[in-house]
C-alpha cells in the first residue's frame, strides 16, 4: 500500500509542468543597441574651505601663507562627484537620480563615445527633481536629434522575478560599463512613502546612481538608486525604482517642473488581523482603515474616521501602502469612487483629489500632548475622564474621551503599544466622552457575542484604532 501512495505521488509531482527561460548567449547586441542613450554625470559644488588645526598654525605665523598656499586656508573649493542617467527623448531630456546632483552648482554630460554622438561633455540644465522618489530630470541642447531609450513596463514580462535584466553606467567612476543579471524580487520598499523598488542581483555600485536597468527588449525598467551592502560595495542585493513609478513623477517634471500628487485628505493605518472580528462587515484583513478627517476632499466626500476604504478608483485595496501609491499617482482634481464599510454597510462615495504638495502640513499639524493621572481601572488600564484643564495641558481642541493614565505591565493594552497620556476617542466605533460611555460600549459588545472592542486612540494627534480582546 505504501509503494503505491509513493507511485502516485511521484505520478502527480511529475505532472507539474516546468517551464524554462533559455539563458542568452551574450548581451552584446543589446548592449550595442541601447549604450548610446547611456550617458555620465559629473556635478560640481563650491563647498568652504577647511581651517588647519587649531594651535598648528597660529594666525601670524610665517607659515600662514605657506599653509593656505597648500589648500588648507579657508578659501573655498569645488568638489565634484559622479553618477550615470539615460536619454528619453530626441531632444534631450534625461533621467537620473536626485541625490547624484542634488546641490550641484555645475551638471555636465558624457555621451556613450562613438559615430554622432556628442564628442564633449554638454551642459545640463535642472529641469525637476523629487527626493521621494530619488528621481531628477535634466535637459541638454545639441544640434542634432540625440539617440534615446524608452520606458519598458516594470509590471509585465520582462520584469518578473527571474527575468534577465542587464544595467549600465558609471560604476566607481570607471567609464561605461555593462553588468548583467535577474530580477530577484518585485514591489520591494525601502523608507520612501511611494517606494516601488525592483530588486536584481546585476552588478550595482557607487557611480551606477541614475542609471538604466533594461530588460531583454532594451526598454527602463527600473533606474539604479541603491545598494544593500555591509561595505560600500556590490553584494548582489542592488534596487531600482520601477517605471511604473518613474514615468509618471517624469512626466510630471517635464510638465509642470515638481510633481503634483493626489490628496485623499486622511489619516490612515492597517487592518490588521486582531481587528477583523471588531469590525462589523469585515471578513479578512485587508483595506485602509481611516483614523482622522481633516478639513480637505475625504470630509467633503463625507469619509469619517472608522471608515475602511476597500476600493478606490476601482482598485480593491489591500493596505496602506497601495492606497497611498495609488492616490499618489491619481491627478490632482479628478473626481475618484470610493468603496467604504462603516458600521457593516457598504457605502460609495465620490471624492475630489486635492494636491498633498501644498495642502497635507496644513491639515495634519503637529500636536504635543501630555496626560496627568486620574483612577477607574479597565481592560487593564487606568482611563480618565478628559477635564477642561487636561484638555489644555495636552493641546487638544474638540476631541473628548478618556484619558490612558496607567497601563498594567502584562496587560494585552500594553502588549498592543497603548501607554499613559493616550487618548481614547472611540470605542466599538461610536464617539465616547464618558467612562460610562466606554462601559455602555464594552456591554454592547459582549451582548453580541464579539471577541473583541475596537478602541481610536489618538497619541500626539496622531490617531490609530486598537483592537482589545474582552474576555
């Protein structure tokens, strides 16, 4: 019986069908092809000068002259650095990272050597950047139409993990140079808000910034921004901020010379799973729950805090990170649908995006905020009432609830972060100002059969929900 299961196991794990990707035999040809639109960016700053040690040379000293004649006077100096970018356009544009000219008084261009390209280095000009995608635009004039490359889709095939990718550039600032490899994994973040990285393991150092990852056809992919490594150098760890990404921040540079984001309007955090059997309606973890609406487009649509956006302009949502990508990239102004659950019902509602740029510091202030202890034990908290003078104290205009004093060590509360000088605004999703209110609430919820009470918790005006176990 036993050598049977084992046949048919075998049988069924040999149906699996396995398909391979034939490795090219060189990259030569598509190096050829694209190598002319590559191109090497020196950038040059003033930067002061540097005063010899103090005591060494005391001013006075018939050495002062002979000091500062050899570069350790406080006269200024020009420092230069190195990067790589890639031409997309006939007439000149060109993309590479913002920190490779970042505070550069001086941008000048190398050109891929080679028949009708630009034999000297050109001049660029700073047409944009966006440090929260590390990404710049420049432009440069010549008298004949420029060879260049196009964007590629980071989404599709060429760019799935184990796809062959190839990137070129000015590594450790030893010229053009061609490094070759796959994309070993997708949709990686690092620290920025609308990060979207490709990882590969081709060659990637110091000097590659700003530079092209192909795929196989010979279209961007992904523009080289950073390495994991312990010391300095190539590990096979390399990123590159995909197209998808890149195109629409570029498109927006050369438009308008700084980007224009959509704005929903809210504060937003992840359902987690603790939260699902809190939240009427809800049956997996996945959306963006909202937990404050400032004056701005999602108050004006009507959204309130407790709301889980499911959909967004048709896309269903399954974090944080993908509503804000999406609502990133949405243009200013377009009037967007919006799926919400609240309190177990399904709500659509329409909303107008405003621009994060210039509106997003106004609506979220940053608030101090302090508690001072009062007693009445709950859940394995001290919660007080929110008097006129704590209001004062902590900073808060028309928020009531109760005030976190105490937390008790062990306690889930504290197990889930909750800490004194907390302020619980909500709880089972309805405004509480009253201990009585909290009890009213946890009844509520036992009455129907739930596991767990949904706390809003703002901490120096930041608020997020909480869920807390009840039994």
């Amino acid at each position: 019986m036993l050598a049977g299961l084992l046949a048919v196991g075998l049988a069924v794990a040999s149906a699996v069908p396995v398909f391979a990707q034939e490795r090219p035999a060189t990259f030569a040809d598509l190096a050829e092809q694209v190598s002319p639109s590559v191109v090497n960016i020196t950038t040059s700053t003033v930067v002061a000068g540097r005063t010899g040690p103090q005591g060494v040379v005391p001013e006075g000293s018939p050495f002062e002259d002979f000091f500062n004649d050899f570069g350790g006077g406080d006269q200024p100096r020009r420092s230069s650095a190195l990067g790589s970018g890639f031409v997309i356009s006939a007439d000149g544009f060109i993309v590479t990272n913002n920190h490779v000219i970042e505070g550069a008084d001086e941008i000048e261009i190398e050109f891929f050597p080679g028949e009708g390209q630009p034999a000297e280095l050109l001049p660029a000009e700073l047409i944009g950047t966006d440090p929260n995608t590390d990404i710049a635009l420049l432009k440069v004039e010549y008298e004949t139409p420029l060879q260049f490359v196009e964007f590629g889709d980071s989404d599709g095939v060429g760019a799935r993990v184990g796809d062959w990718v190839m990137a070129m550039g000015n590594p450790l600032g030893q010229g053009f140079s061609v490094s070759a490899g796959i994309v070993s994994a997708r949709n990686r973040s690092l620290q920025g808000t609308y990060d979207d990285y490709i990882q590969t393991d081709a060659a990637i150092n110091r000097g590659n910034s700003g530079g092209p990852l192909f795929n196989m056809d010979g279209d961007v992919i992904g523009v080289n921004t950073a390495i994991l490594s312990p010391n300095g150098g190539s590990i096979g760890i390399g990123f590159a901020m995909s197209s998808a990404v890149v195109t629409n921040v570029v498109d927006q540079l050369e438009e308008f010379g700084e980007t224009r984001r959509g704005w929903l309007g809210v504060r937003i955090q992840d359902v987690t799973v603790d939260m699902v059997d809190a939240i009427e309606g809800l049956a997996e973890a996945r959306g963006a729950m909202v937990t404050d609406v400032p004056p701005g487009p999602a108050e004006d649509a009507g959204l309130e805090a407790g709301d889980i956006i499911l959909v967004f302009d048709g896309v269903e949502i399954e974090d944080t990170r993908e509503l804000v990508q999406i609502v990133g990239n949405s243009p200013v102004g377009k009037d967007v649908p919006v799926e919400i659950l609240r309190a177990g019902d399904m709500i659509d509602v329409t909303v107008t995006l405003g621009r994060r740029e210039t509106a997003e510091a106004a609506a979220f202030p940053e608030d101090g905020a302090e508690a001072e202890p009062e007693t009445t034990n709950m859940l394995g908290m001290t919660l007080s009432e929110l008097t006129p003078e704590m209001a004062e104290a902590m900073g808060i205009t028309g928020d009531a609830g109760l005030v976190i004093v105490e937390v008790e060590e062990g306690s889930e509360a504290a197990e889930k972060g909750l800490v004194s000088g907390d302020l619980i605004t909500e709880a089972g999703q309805q405004k509480i100002a009253t201990i009585a209110d909290f009890e009213a609430r946890v009844e509520e919820a036992q009455d129907g059969g739930r596991k767990s009470l949904l706390l809003l918790v703002r901490r120096d005006g930041a608020p997020r929900f909480v869920a807390l176990g009840l039994e």
